[in-house]
C-alpha cells in the first residue's frame, strides 16, 4: 500500500478525499494555486505545495507542477478527483512513468472510453443498447446529413472529445445540419484541440439515470445502484437523487448488469459511472462513461453504506474487492443539490465573492460536502460550486421533506455574493419533480426569478 | 506573441465584472490559442486579482509576450494587520497566462517588498540551481550588477530548466535560497535593489 497521497484537485473533493485518506492512516499533500492559500485543506493536509498562480492552467492542470510537489513530498499516489486532470490519460500515464499510483483507471482504458465514439463502439460490442448513430467519427457535413437521415431528426451532435455537458448541439430540421456541423467543429476544435464529432438520435424528454460502477484490478466488479440526474440546467446537474424514482426494480437491475459488463469488457480498474438516457417506454440507451469519482457520488454512498474514495483508494493499492453484488441492497432515498455561488435572476452567471456570513444545514441525516467557510471566499477562478448538501431518509417524500428543510437552514451572504438555493427550492416545489414523473427538460421550464412558467429558455442549451 | 501591450501601459483598477465565465472545473489544456485568447486571460487574470484583494491597487500593469499582470499598492505603507494581507495578495500579483501548462515559460513573480527592494521570486514548484551546472560559477552572487530580462538562477522542474530572470535593473542584495533547494510557486528566491530612474 502506498503510503503518501497527493490530491491533485482542490475545492470540496480535495478536501472530502483527504478525510478519506487520514481515515486510512495515509498522509496528505495538498497541491494549491495562489488564488487557494487559504483553503480548508491546504490547512487539514500534513504538506502543502504551492504549485502556481490562479488559472488552472498554470496550476491544477500543470502535469509537472504537480509530478514535481509529489517528488518533492514523496507521495507515492495521486487522487486526482473530478475534472482537471482525473480523465487525461498523459497524467494517468506520466504519474505511473514516475513510480507513482494513479488513483483511477489505466490510462490506455481512460483514453478509449474518452474518446466518445471508441467509447460506444466498444460499448455496442459487449451489448449495451445504444440510440440510433454515426459508426464512428464523421468527417464532412454532406457525409453528416446522409448519416443524419439514416438515424432520424432530431440528432445530436457530438464532439469525440467532448464531456460535461459541452461540445454538442440539437439539430431539430435537416436544414440546420450542416451549418450546426461546422459550429460544434470548430468550438470542438477550440475546447478540446479535436475537431472530431459523431452524431446520434436525440431524445428531448428522456431521463439521465447513471450507474456507479467498482473493479479491482482482477476483474472483479460490482454496482452500487442507480443515480437520476434528471434535474439538469443546461445540462449540468443540479440536483441528483437515488434510486432513480419510479423505475421499476427489473430495469435497473437490467441496467447495472449492462454498466458492469460494460467495465469488465474494457478492463475497467476503479470507481466509474456509466451514464445512461431512459426514454418514456423504458428502454435505456448507453451514453457515456466517466472514469473518474463523481460530484454527485455522496447520495450512492449513503445509501448503500459505502464510502467510495476508501474503495478507490484500497483498488488502487492492488486489494481486491471485499463488496458482494448479493451484499449492496440500497437501503432508503437519498438526494443531493448542488448550491452554487451563481445568480438565477441574473442568467446563472457566477456570483462568487467573500463568504461574510454563512450558515450550512444540520440536523439528522444531512451532510454537507464543502469547504466553504465564514470568512472565506468563492473564487472567481473556478468552479462556482459552495456546497453540496445531501439528505438521506428511509424513503423519497421524506427526503424531499429533509432536503427542503436543510436547504432553508443555508444562508450565505457577501459582497456581490448569490446563490441558486431559491432556484433549487422552486425545483423541490415543482409538482412533476415531487411527483418524480420529470426528464431533463423539467428545469428549463421553471423561471429562475420564482414566478413558476414556461421561460423563453428552450429545452436544450 | 510579443508587443500587444505597451510595457508600461497603467490602467486604472477596472470594476470587477463577475459576469465573466469563469474556468470550470474539467477544462482541458487547450491548444490553437490566440491573440484574443491571450487577451483575454489578461483581463480575466485581472479581474480576478482585483476581487480578489480587499484594498484597490494604485496601478495595475500588464505586459504581453507570455503575459504578465502586476498591481502595484503606492503610497504610505500599510498598517501591521493589513501588511500581511497585503504581501499575501502582492505574492498573487504575477499571473502567467502563456501557452497551455506555460511550465517552459513561466515568469519568476517580482514582488515589491515595502522598502523599495523587489524579491525575485519561484515561477513554479522545481528545484532552485545558482549555476547552470554543477561546479561552475553562479549566475550571480550578492553585490553583482543585472540587467532585467537577465538570467539569474534556475529553476528544474521535472528535467525541464526554468531559467529565473530579474525583473528589474539594479543590484543583487540578497540570494534567500541555497543551491540544490528544493521550492515551491511564489517562494522568494533573490531581492533586487533597484536602479534608480527605472
């Protein structure tokens, strides 16, 4: 087992796997930008690094920065948690050139299943249920709108590169293809430095539901129940739940068979999600796989009792895994909004500024994974996410109850300051949402200022 | 990538505009960048380094060609609580914005230390070397005269060398780091008396 572990990343995951670790007994590096010396876990870590200024760029996405803080540190593994370098195969592969584990999939599998056409036609070869689509990258336009035909409008269209929620476009009529084509091309091309894009059926009013997935390194693997992530602005997650409300028991069952034999049949190592949309018949279509601990990863946990940095941590270090399938029997609901330092009235734009007052909720069965505290500040430089508050409860209306309680226990305030809890209260309220009848088109029709309607906000970003 | 920006070019402090998209989490090293692009890391560095101190600077400078922002704090000195805060924000001061994970082009942060002397500081996490190999004579030592852009130290980071260049005309009053040191992001790595009539 290694030994020291550096956290590559910031924020509440940095701080969330550093609990983990000290739990394990392994000793903690933080890496840190200057816009983050007064971090939580900068002060929780045994070592800190200062590894560059502000932009990520020149900080948490800086392979040698961060390769030279575990050097000169001695960490033998790198926790890389979401986004930033944690699905970038050169650092997976750069960390392992230097004798030190990456906490996460090899990087030949990070690489395949990255790429979002390889990633489905390996997934179409072991028999997971695909939409309709392109075979594979599809250079020209002309060649585009003969695909598109084939699959039937509306399609969506991706870039090979692409993933949280950018780099694609709804094409609803035949006349739009072509220049929506060279659109997402050249933002392809600019966003990711691939212009490759791939093209597949459009479902307007499905739901995401994604299945959390673990393997060893000795092919063993097992799922932990399903994620609905319906609730999406912009097609960012905004408040995710499990299980997934109203889907019958045989097809989740169905669809955390599919997500496993997925993993096994590419020699999947670690904690991924495997992202599905389920249309109104139910039938489940694969979208995509995230190699990597997800934000929403805490309503999983406290449902099945499992904290899955632990078993990242213990996978990574070579052990095999203890969990039976016949063992996860997930027990209760369990629900997670995402309160971001963002103004509703004003567009969602980010509203960060200094945390002058700030109240996070309590009380029975809530956790609040942050690392926002009085005094601090959100900073402009990142991610607007404040906190993720979790409830659980023994089943979805009390939870809904406890999370409409929590939410209202927050308060946050400062110069310039907003954020979304209003907005994710109008969301609980919303009759389809309590119902948990709604897809991922419910949000867009909710008006960010309170007043409940239709917005002129389309139905996709 | 050079001259976009007048060298000495001041600004007055511009109002924070918070509806500026921010990095997210997940962005990839991009590639294809632009003049534009450039620019506009400049103006979004900027905007985060001013909301991100609590007393406005007097001059915010920004130089072009791997990209550089300085904010300058005049007049009298800051009273004992506000002068840490302000050192810490000072240290934030240099932001680099040049090429995608500018590790090969990352300038040393000069920071002002309060009674006119200007630290040479670390532009990245590395391994501090006085001399270009071992055994030869440093670049400088305590007393030398040096010229700004000239090298004066170097920076390993991973096999690459970073040279470490001054930022100023003047003379070397201090070299704070010892060969073989290993530092990290913003360290103080030489203090520069600087000439006058700058």
């Amino acid at each position: 087992m290694f030994t020291t572990v550096l956290i590559a990343n910031r924020g509440e995951i940095a701080l969330r796997v550093a609990r983990t670790c000290r739990e394990l007994g392994l000793r903690v590096v933080a890496v840190y930008s200057t816009e983050d010396r007064d971090a939580a876990v900068v002060d929780l870590a045994d070592e800190a690094v200062c590894i560059g200024p502000g932009p990520a760029r020149s900080s948490y996405l800086n392979m040698a920065a961060i390769l030279e803080a575990a050097r000169r540190t001695g960490a033998d593994a790198v926790h890389p948690g979401y986004g930033f370098l944690s699905e970038v195969p050169d650092f997976a592969e750069a960390c392992e050139a230097y004798g030190i584990t990456f906490v996460g999939p090899p990087a030949a599998v990070i690489e395949r299943l990255g790429d979002k056409a390889a990633a489905r036609a390996t997934m179409a070869a072991a028999n997971l249920p695909m939409l309709p689509g392109s075979d594979g990258p599809v250079q020209c336009p002309d060649l585009a709108v003969q695909v598109a035909a084939g699959i039937g409008y509306p399609v969506i269209v991706k870039a090979v590169a692409g993933g949280g929620g950018r780099g694609m476009q709804v094409v609803h009529e035949p006349g739009d293809l072509v220049r929506q084509f060279r659109e997402v091309k050249s933002a392809a091309q600019s966003l990711f430095g691939d212009d490759r894009l791939y093209l597949e059926r459009y479902l307007p009013t499905a739901r995401h539901v994604e299945v959390q997935i673990l393997c060893d390194q000795y092919g063993d693997g097992v799922y932990l129940g399903l994620r609905d992530c319906s609730a999406q602005r912009r097609r960012q997650k905004i408040i995710e739940e499990t299980p997934a409300p109203g889907l019958p028991a045989d097809l989740a069952r169905q669809m955390g068979e599919a997500a496993l034999r997925g993993a096994l049949a590419t020699g999947y190592v670690g904690a991924g999600t495997f992202e599905f949309l389920v249309d109104h018949d139910g039938g489940f279509h694969f979208m995509e796989v995230n190699c990597r601990i997800q934000v929403e990863h805490p309503v999983t946990e406290l449902t099945h009792g499992v904290d899955l940095v632990r078993e990242q941590l213990l996978i990574a270090a070579g052990e095999r895994l203890t969990l039976r399938q016949d063992d996860l029997v997930p027990r209760g609901a369990a629900m997670e909004c995402r309160i971001n330092a963002e103004d509703p009235a004003r567009d969602f734009v980010p509203a960060p500024g200094r945390l002058v007052e700030l109240t996070l909720p309590g009380g029975p069965f809530v956790r609040v994974d942050t690392d926002a505290y009085q005094g601090g500040r959100v900073s402009p430089a990142y991610d607007p996410l404040l906190a993720k508050l979790v409830v659980w409860a023994p089943d979805r209306p009390q939870a809904l109850l406890r999370m409409r309680r929590a939410l209202g226990e927050f308060h946050a305030a400062g110069p310039g300051l907003a954020t979304n809890r209003d907005f994710l209260l109008a969301v609980l309220d919303h009759p389809q949402f309590i119902e948990g009848t709604h897809d991922t088109s419910l949000v867009a029709g909710i008006n960010p200022t309170g007043a409940r309607g239709l917005t002129e906000e389309a139905s996709i970003g | 990538m050079t001259g976009l920006l007048d060298p000495h070019l001041r600004v007055p402090p511009v109002p924070v505009d918070t509806a500026e998209a921010c990095p997210m989490h997940g962005s990839l090293p991009d590639t294809g960048r632009t003049v534009a692009d450039d620019l506009d890391d400049v103006r979004r560095s900027a905007q985060q380094l001013l909301s991100g101190v609590d007393r406005q600077p007097s001059a915010l400078r920004i130089r072009a060609g791997d990209v550089l922002v300085e904010l300058e704090w005049g007049g009298e000195p800051a009273p004992a609580a506000e002068a840490s805060q302000v050192t810490a924000a000072v240290q934030a001061v240099t932001v680099t914005a040049g090429a995608a994970a500018a590790v090969g082009h990352v300038p040393a942060p000069a920071a002002p230390t309060g009674d006119g002397f200007v630290d040479v500081c670390a532009g990245t996490v590395g391994t501090f070397y006085r001399a270009a190999e071992p055994g030869t004579a440093p670049f400088v030592t305590e007393g030398d005269q040096v010229r700004r852009g000239q090298q004066v130290a170097i920076i390993e980071v991973m096999k690459l060398m970073i040279p470490v260049e001054a930022e100023r005309d003047g003379k070397i009053i201090a070299v704070h780091v010892a060969d073989g040191t290993s530092v990290e992001y913003g360290d103080r790595l030489l203090t520069i008396a600087p000439a006058t009539g700058h």
